[in-house]
C-alpha cells in the first residue's frame, strides 16, 4: 500500500481559490474576457478586457474596444464586506498602477462575486494611505441599488437585441455585478479628465458668475449657439454621474423672460448645481485634492465660492424664479 505522507496534499485555501476564480470567470464571460498572469505576481492576478456591443452590418456583434483593468482575485466561504490588505506596498503598486485596478472577491458557498475600486477607496481614505496605516477596502456588489430595476431594464433590452438571446440567458445576478463594476471601470477611465475639469471650473468660477451677472441686461456674447448656453456646467454634471434630468432649463411658456435672459438664468443654475455635485466630491476627497493640487485649491473651495454665489444672487430658489427655470424632468413630462 502506497505511503499517503509521501504525497502532496490538496489544501482546502487552494481548492476555494480554484472554485473562486472558476466562478468569477463565469460570471464575466459574456461582458469581459479575463487574462491570468502567471509569472511574476505583485498583486495584480488577473487582466480584464471589456467586451461591447456593437452594429456591424446591421447585426448585433460583441468586439474588444482595447479597454483593460486589473484585478487581485481573492476567494472565501464567509460573506465579509471587507477585505484588509496586509502589505501597504501591495497597496501603493495597486493604487499608482497606470490601469485602473480592483480587488475582487468570490463567495464560493453564494457563487456570488463583490468588489473594490481601489483607487476611489484611497482617494477617500488619503490621510491612512498617505501614512501608511491599515487599509481594509470595503466590497460592494451593486453599486447602484436605488436604481436596480430601472438598470436592469435597460441592460436587458440591450442584449436581448442579440439574436437567439433568451431572458434565460442573461444571468441577471451576473449581469447586474457586471454592470456595477463596468460602470466604476468607466469612471477611472475618465477621472483625470474629470479632475482637470473641475479644478478649470473652480478657478473661473468667480470671474464667470460676475461677467453673466454683468450680462444681464446688456447685450453682450455669451456664446450662444442655436439658443443654447456651451455650458461647462453641464459638461461637469455628465463626469459626475448626475441625473441630467436634474438640470434647469428655460421654461417655453409666454411669461418667461426673454430667451437670452433666461439662458443667463438657465446657466447660473446649472453652474450652482455643478458647484454642490464637486463640494460633495470634495468633501470625501479633501485631503487627496490638498496633496495633489497644494496651493491652487486656497481660494477655490467649493465652500467659499459659494459663499460668493449667495452673496451676489441670493438662494439657488431666487435665480429660479428670476429665470423662470423648470427641471429638465419637468419639461419633458410635459411634451409627453
């Protein structure tokens, strides 16, 4: 009889991470396609390309738009919603990579995966990072829950478009937790676009607010094009994720002022918006935009540029009523 002590032994942390990583690539692949790094790992397992749809002689085809991240695949049998990374240079190689990157983990026992941006997790928590202190990531699997249903509905109405594509098929679990980390990988790919942006908004926001309040009444271009204001307010808003349902705009009715007027109106609201969108940004990534940017943000803080808006305006409510403003929202419900 064969001697067993003479014979490596399967350890169970080997075989959940077999099942975890055998799941996760499930899960993906039909919105991702997953390349492994075996050699040479410093936290990064795994290269994820993302899939899209697209028209291709008017057929449904899925194509490789040449967009990656990165991801540190981790397995268990519990369902922690966090994970703590034990080497702080695991942690800075992870974060100062050049592609996004995410630690994913898979719950072998739920067959469910969740996950952490992990450059937005620092940004948030840059004082800890910055010294080199503990960092448990937190994991989340649906980053957009209040709006569930109405994600879910859009993204199966995209790929059901596919021929010989049954609701069956689409996994709605998998397609959801796709979807969430798809978006999070969308927003990284623009973020420094979007920092830019926001630190050129800042910086002009005073000299703006005084030359459209200095507009009101005169005649002078406001680069309006076709009755439209070129709104960096708006451009801003779209970066941030808002419900561009949110913005203001002129209302068609005859007691309105006249168009130019109410578009001076209409961007003033809209600026405002913008300006509470980033102090909310702002306020969860104080310390990452102090370090970064230093002395440029002194006398740009969306605080005291604010406190500006006010003392020149008044409340957002009045430049509403001055405008005769109504939601986006409000205007198309009334064209329906």
């Amino acid at each position: 009889m064969a001697n067993n002590k003479l014979r490596p032994k399967r350890s169970k942390p080997h075989e959940t991470n077999d099942i975890g990583t055998a799941i996760f690539h499930y899960a993906i692949s039909k919105h991702m396609v997953s390349r492994s790094i075996e050699k040479n790992d410093y936290g990064i397992d795994e290269l994820i390309d993302v899939v899209d749809l697209s028209t291709f002689k008017d057929k449904m085809v899925k194509i490789l738009p040449g967009q990656m991240f990165a991801v540190q695949l981790k397995s268990s049998i519990n369902n922690s919603k966090s994970h703590t990374l034990r080497k702080n240079s695991t942690l800075n190689y992870l974060f100062y990579n050049n592609i996004p990157t995410f630690l994913v983990k898979v719950n072998v026992k739920t067959k469910k995966y969740s996950f952490a941006n992990i450059r937005k997790q620092v940004r948030k928590n840059w004082v800890k990072f910055n010294n080199s202190e503990p960092f448990s990531l937190k994991l989340s699997s649906s980053l957009i829950a209040k709006n569930e249903i109405n994600i879910l509905h859009r993204l199966k109405d995209k790929y059901l478009e596919q021929p010989n594509t049954s609701e069956v098929d689409l996994e709605l679990n998998y397609l959801l937790s796709n979807a969430c980390l798809l978006m999070e990988f969308s927003y990284e790919l623009r973020r420094d676009e979007m920092e830019l942006d926001i630190l050129l908004f800042l910086t002009r926001f005073s000299a703006h607010i005084t030359f459209l309040k200095n507009s009101i009444g005169n005649k002078n271009d406001l680069g309006v094009v076709y009755g439209k204001v070129n709104s960096s307010a708006e451009l801003l808003l779209t970066l941030l994720n808002e419900d561009f349902n949110s913005l203001f705009r002129c209302q068609t009715n005859d007691d309105r002022p006249d168009l130019r007027t109410g578009l001076i109106y209409q961007e003033l609201a809209n600026m405002y918006l913008a300006l509470e969108a980033i102090r909310k940004l702002l306020q969860v990534e104080r310390e990452y935009w102090d370090y970064k940017y230093g002395y440029r943000m002194n006398n740009i803080w969306p605080e005291k540029l604010s406190n500006n808006f006010v003392s020149m305006f008044g409340d957002i409510s009045n430049i509403v009523e001055c405008g005769r403003l109504e939601r986006l929202s409000v205007l198309l419900d009334e064209i329906k």
